[in-house]
C-alpha cells in the first residue's frame, strides 16, 4: 500500500483517554501529525482534514458531542474512534459514538488496524476531492448538509462498487441528473452506453419490445428486427425511471435478466447475454407498493441494494440562491447575467416549489425572459401570476393569520395538525361560498371533487357516536 503522505492528506490524532500515554510507533509511521493530547475544546489545535480519536470508553458521550462539533467546525472532514488498550467496551457505547458524528471505530490491535485506517482515509479522500469536480459543481449543484450528504452516497456507490440502486425523491429533484453522475463516475473498464427509458411511457402490450427487442415480423407493424434496452446498455448503464409503473409482466421479465444476465427478443427462440449496471427511480413509496402486492418484493429487494432519496427543494432552502443565479447564468448563456435584487431573492425563497428544482428553474426563465436588458432583475420581472402567492403571503404575514398560527402552535399542534385545521377550515368557507356545491368548491381549491368528498367522510367519521 501506498504512504499515506504520497496523497497530501492531513491527519491528526487527539488522545481523549482518561490516562493519555504514548502514541504507537505504528500509528506513528502512518500519520503526519501525532501525539496531540486536548482536554479542552479551547487547547484544540487547528484540525487537518481527518482527526483519529483515541477512546478508552470512558468519555462522556455528550461531552464527545460537543468536541466533534468542534472538529467540524475547524475545518475535520471525518474522525475515527480508535478503542484502545483491548478495552472491552459495551456494544452501546459504539452505536453512541456513530450516533454523535464519529465515522468509524475500530479497536486496535496490531498493524492490520494500520493499514484499515489508512485504507478508509484514502477512500473517503477520494470522494472529497470528487465532490469538488467540475462535474459535479457544473450539474449537482448545492451545498446544504443533506444534499452533500446524499451526493458522498452517490459518489461512494458509483466509484466503489459496481451493484444496482434506487433513487428515491420527488418529482423534480434531480433523479435523473444523479443516475448522469454514476454513470459518469462508473470506473469499469470499456463501460459503454447509459440507456434511459421511461416506464410511465411504455405501452403495456408494447414493453416486451421496449425491453427485450424483437424480431421482423413478430407482431404487426414490425417491419425490422430492433434492439431493446437490455441490448443497447449491454456494458453500460441502464437506467429505468419511475420503476414503480413498470407492468406487473414486465417486473418479472426484468428479475429474470437481471438474476440469469440473458433474454430472448420477442420472436425469437435464441438466448442473448447481457450485463449492465442497474439503476432505478421513483417518486413512490415502494414499501407500500410491495404490500400492497402492486410491485414484486424479490425485484424490489435485487434493486434496492444501495438507496439514496434525493431531499426535496423544502429541505435545501438555503440552495434556491444558488440554484437561482445557475439558473440565471444558464439563460444567459455564457455572459455574467444581471445581478438580481434582494425582493427577488426573498420571493425565491419564500415560494413554494411543488415541482422542486424543476420548477424553480422554469420560473427563474420566466422571470429572466421578461429581463429588459438594463440595471437589476426587480420583482417587476416576476410575472404576474407568480407574484399572487407570495403577495398573499406577505400581506397575512404580520397580520391575523400569523396570529391564528400562533395561537395553534401554543395549544401544541404541530405542523400536520396545522395543515389538517387549515384544509379543513379553507374547505368549509370555499363550500359555504359556493353555497355546498363541491364541483366549484374543487375548481377552486385547485382540487378534485373526490379528495373533498373524502376528506369530508374522513371528518364525519371523527366524529363520536
């Protein structure tokens, strides 16, 4: 194995035992930095990129909280928990350990725990400096804590194992955009193409051929033999897109090929090879689906070997800045775009976004195509049906409807019993309005007349005997 110093990473290590003592010579020879002792988060030196901590088992876990938040804060990518002296600890404790932000924690017992360490370091060093890509930076764009999270996952699947995933997460996500990066990222050797296909746009009595291709002749209109996907991504990727509309025939199909590696097209008798990466996508719940026997539960768990949900745009607000001027620099194709008023941002922010970065983008093309080419981007170049929302917004902010929610959040509700209570009371005035006619009251609410009459049955049922 290499020497650590020939990647130029930093490592430190802190002794946090009750009795500090010396360091190993071994852990000497692998590391820049050692035999630091800190009692204190005030003695704390400045952290290199990755911090062992040596552990005795003793350390109060919530006092090992503070100090890691600490690390973090100067700058530490990853710490290790090194279990010291063959101290037998409880299996608890480790659990605690990873529950307080520790990546890893090993016991030391001869140089095979050398030669782990710096194994770890030099892989979790590999996705650092591939989250810090072009690539990356140009398309998966983001700094918010769930979302770099969710991106070290990607990483770590698509350059260190070759196996299959599901990409979980909202319409508009991005889903699409992270099966580009691990196919991008994919190390095999003569890797070829990335096949997408859709599964909400394949006809059922169709999705044979879709798949598997077929033969001249085999059914009407098939004038010439085609290749399907599982020929066009033989060596490569092959991404299915909102899997969970795949037809219940064609799931099994897919478990065959992906169990057995061959297929035969529609028409023919003579068995095929083929050997790709799959990668799947959806916006369902496909636990639910399996029990509720719409989706296979043996395809499900061949897929679902690696997870990742993509967080949606509510939960990376403090991205839709930066995602806005990207946005912003795209439609104007190169040149620095205009700077954009502080009005405009907060509207950004303060919208909701259904369709997610999806929708954030097509708004901020609106709001740039009605740019008049001089000064700043003004909340006079948000269109007009844009800016409804968010007036209402700020005209109840500060009024009663801040008061109303005030009031709720003092008698305990939180924010599902709020979202229910407003439905509910919206639902009523809309009906008493439209004198209980629920076709108008639907149009309305931007709803269908069956989720009033449900939610309206759901209520009555509520209610005591």
């Amino acid at each position: 194995m290499s020497d650590i110093t020939d990647f130029d990473i930093d490592v430190c290590i802190i002794d946090l035992r009750e009795m500090p003592c010396l360091v190993p010579d071994a852990i000497k020879k692998a590391f820049l930095t050692y035999g630091i002792t800190c009692q204190s988060k005030d003695s704390l030196p400045e952290i290199p990129h990755y911090a062992i901590c040596l552990l005795d088992g003793k350390i109060n876990v919530e006092k090992l909280h503070d100090f890691l938040k600490v690390l973090l804060e100067k700058g530490c990518k990853r710490t290790v928990g090194i279990l010291y002296n063959n101290v037998n600890v409880d299996p608890a404790y480790v659990w605690q350990l990873l529950k307080c932000g520790i990546s890893d924690v090993c016991k030391w017992e001869s140089n095979s725990t050398e030669k782990c360490l710096i194994s770890k370091i030099l892989k979790w060093e590999k996705i650092e400096k591939t989250l810090q890509s072009g690539y990356i930076k140009d398309r998966l764009i983001g700094q918010c804590a769930n979302w770099i999270a969710v991106l070290k996952q990607l990483i770590e699947f698509s350059v260190f194992t070759n196996g299959s995933g599901i990409i979980l997460g909202e319409s508009g996500t991005g889903k699409e955009m992270a099966a580009h990066l691990i196919h991008h990222l994919d190390n095999r050797e003569n890797k070829k193409n990335l096949v997408l296909l859709d599964c909400t746009t394949i006809v059922p009595e169709l999705s044979g051929s879709e798949f598997f291709g077929h033969e001249r002749g085999a059914f009407t209109n098939a004038i010439a033999s085609r290749d399907g996907a599982f020929a066009l991504a033989d060596n490569g990727t092959l991404f299915l897109d909102e899997v969970g509309e795949l037809p219940p025939t064609m799931q099994a199909g897919l478990l065959r090929v992906i169990q057995e590696g061959t297929y035969k097209r529609v028409g023919s008798n003579n068995w095929r090879k083929t050997q790709f990466r799959l990668i799947c996508a959806t916006n369902r719940n496909l636990n639910t689906e399996v029990q509720s026997r719409n989706f296979r539960q043996d395809l499900y768990y061949r897929i679902a070997t690696w997870t990742f949900r993509l967080p949606p745009l509510r939960e990376r607000v403090a991205d839709i800045p930066i995602l806005a001027y990207h946005f912003f620099q795209k439609y104007f194709k190169g040149i620095s775009p205009p700077p954009v008023d502080k009005l405009v941002l907060d509207y950004l922010i303060a919208k909701d976004y259904p369709g997610n970065i999806r929708e954030l983008q097509h708004l901020v093309t609106r709001i740039a195509s009605r740019y008049s080419g001089e000064g700043p981007i003004t909340v006079g170049d948000i269109p007009e049906n844009d800016r409804q929302s968010f007036a209402f917004h700020q005209e109840h902010l500060n009024g009663e409807f801040e008061k109303a929610m005030q009031k709720a959040l003092s008698y305990g509700m939180d924010l599902k019993d709020i979202k229910e209570l407003s439905a509910d009371i919206a639902i009523d005035i809309v009906l008493k309005q439209e004198k209980g006619i629920v076709k108008n009251a639907a149009k309305r609410l931007g709803v269908t007349d069956r989720a009033i009459q449900l939610r309206l049955a759901g209520r009555r049922q509520k209610l005591p005997s």
